[in-house]
C-alpha cells in the first residue's frame, strides 16, 4: 500500500464564523473548526500517521492566483470592522450591482459595508478575530502537500479547512477564502509539472477554480457538481462553460440532477478520467468535498460512504502523483470517516 502523509495546523482551527444565512434562515455555521478535528480522529481510527505540520511560505505565492486587493482586504477586514464599532461576525449586506463602481475605485476608507459587499459573494461567509490566521494556514497546508508530491511522494493529503474552490482572483464567498487547490496547482506548475489536472468532486461547482484557470489551458479543471438551477453558486457550473480563449476546452462541466447516486455519479467520474488523460496532466489536484454523502445536511446527492472508497480507487487509476484537498462536507460527525474511505481507496488501487 502507497503512503500517504498528510497535512494540518491547529492554526486552521481559528475561523469559527458564528451564523450564515443560509435559503432565508439565519443557521450555525456549517463550516466549522470541528469539522478538521472528525477528520482527524478518523484518519488516526485508521492508522495513519500523525499529521505534518505545514511549512510557511509566506503570502507572496497567493498572488498568483488572487490579486493583492483581496489579500490586503481579507487581513484587516476584521479590524476594519471593529474600528467601525461592530463586533461579532463581519458579513455583507448590500452587494455591487451590474452598473456599479468596480473593486479598484474602493479605497481603505471606504465603508466596510462597500469592501465587504465588493469581496465577498454571498451572506454565508462571515469573518472572525481568526479568519485571515485560518484561511492563511489552510493555504500553506495545501502549499506543503503539493511540495511533497513534487518532491517523490505518490500521494499526499492537505487537510485545508477553510475549504477553497468558491474563492476566485478577486472575491470569497462559499465557505472559502482563498483557493488552496489553486494554489496547490500552482505550486506543483513551478516544480516542473507543465500540465496539471483539478478534479472537483464537491457538491458544489467551484466557481473559484473554474475563474482562475479559464483562461488557462495547461490547468485542467474538471468538476461533477449539483445542477446550478438548483443549487449554490447557482451562477456557475453548467456544462457549456468550456474555458476560453487559450483556456478553451480546458475547463469540464458535468452538472447532476437532485437525487444522483454512485451509478450515475460513476459515469460522470468516468468521462472525467477520460479527459484528464486526454488532457495529458502530470500531476493531479483533487478537490475533495464529501457533501455529495447522503445525509449531507445542505446537499441533494445519495453516495454512501463505501461509494467513497470506490471513487478514490476510481482516481488512483489514472496512475498520476495527486495531492487531495478538502474542501466541503457538513455531516459533520460523519466526514472523517468518508474522508478515510476515500483515501484509503486511492491508496488501496494505486499501485
Ligand atoms: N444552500 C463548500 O462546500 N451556502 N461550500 C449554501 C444554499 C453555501 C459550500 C446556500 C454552500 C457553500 C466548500
Ligand atoms: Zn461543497
């Protein structure tokens, strides 16, 4: 059986938003610190090692996946809005309309409400004391889990929390604040892979991801999600977004209804693998997001846990270095132990 190291800071515990609004409900956030600590009781439950801590690499490589507008506005935000005299969670209210001004024309003193509703996409993600501690953590887990692919290990594990394909150059939103796969990408490009495959196997399109390399076509981003009519980013995701220009083609769309078991899910995995192939990738990124298991309390898909383990063997078959980063899955009692299987299934069918 392969090894599979894999990758965390305490440091990432630190955002702990308190409420989203969520389908008209002011809900408990579903993105929680406990979220990483079920994952690591289980992969402890199944004899893996203890986890490495991440390396620090600073935030200079952030740039290249997200502008430095961004990165400026997600550190102070949270002190901009204590110095505005709010406490509690920072979280938009009032977003750009089409005809409105752009991020650019914001300055530092504009109104946190303006920053706030200029950078984020949604009211589902609130910014806490630790948020940026988190988010930045979360960044270099996934950073450290590309080094060690890049440097001999088959296959390695980034837990990142908070998660990262909603996060796009310049905006947040989804839970994510910055795009750990992205990054991860990115990092495994400047080893020397000239072609890297990102294949999103969240409930959720990620909006993010598919922004970041549409115009890139040595990034493949291939993505099996719930139909955007129904589901969260609602914007994004349908099958006739291919990428453009220099991108085109390199972008993979593969929308399901409500309702979607392993047998479907199955052929869509399926043509995926197809077109990572075809893609010719060296090294491969999975985004791993769990909230297609049934009881998933946000989602619509009816996988079960043992589909887990049968989908990481499905991916260990296209034989490439691959560096998995967790992204979504809200049962939260029940993610570490969907986690492992998956795991333990690309280690079982990789050699
Ligand atoms: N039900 C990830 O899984 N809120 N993010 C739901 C509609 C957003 C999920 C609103 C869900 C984001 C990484
Ligand atoms: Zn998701």
């Amino acid at each position: 059986m392969i090894a599979l190291p894999w990758v965390f800071s305490p440091h990432q515990r630190a955002h702990a938003g308190g409420e989203e609004l969520n389908r008209g409900f002011i809900v408990p956030c579903h993105e929680c610190p406990e979220r990483a600590d079920f994952i690591t009781a289980a992969l402890r439950d199944q004899g893996f090692k203890d986890p490495i801590a991440p390396t620090d690499h600073g935030e200079e490589l952030f740039r290249r996946c997200h502008d430095d507008g961004l990165i400026t506005f997600l550190k102070s935000a949270y002190a901009d809005w204590q110095a505005s005299g709010r406490q509690g969670s920072a979280l938009p209210f009032t977003f750009v309309a089409p005809s409105g001004m752009t991020r650019s024309e914001l300055t530092p003193n504009s109104s946190i409400f303006a920053r706030l509703g200029a950078y984020c996409f949604d009211v589902g993600t609130p910014i806490v004391a630790g948020t940026w501690e988190a988010a930045y953590w979360s960044a270099q887990t996934a950073l450290t889990g590309a080094d060690l692919v890049a440097t001999g290990e088959r296959l390695a594990f980034a837990l990142c929390r908070p998660p990262g394909h909603h996060a796009g150059r310049a905006y947040y939103g989804g839970y994510c604040f910055l795009n750990n796969a992205a990054l991860a990408a990115e990092q495994l490009r400047l080893a020397g892979h000239q072609k890297v495959a990102i294949v999103d196997v969240d409930y959720h399109h990620g909006n993010g991801t598919q922004d970041i390399f549409w115009h890139d076509g040595s990034v493949l981003y291939a993505s099996i999600h719930a139909e955007p009519m129904t589901d969260f980013p609602f914007f994004s995701g349908h099958a006739s977004e291919q990428g453009e220009g220099e991108g085109t083609g390199a972008t993979l769309n593969i929308p399901l209804a409500r309702g979607a078991d392993w047998l479907i899910y199955q052929q869509a995995l399926k043509n995926v693998l197809a077109a990572v192939q075809q893609h010719g990738s060296t090294a491969l990124v999975v985004s791993l997001g769990v909230d297609t298991w049934y009881g998933d309390p946000i989602s619509g898909f009816a996988l079960q846990s043992a589909d887990f383990g049968t989908m990481g063997g499905m991916l260990a078959s296209l034989g490439l270095p691959t560096l998995v980063v967790m992204e979504g899955g809200y049962a939260v009692a029940e993610v570490g132990k969907n986690v492992a299987l998956f795991l333990k299934g690309l280690q079982r069918f990789g050699d």
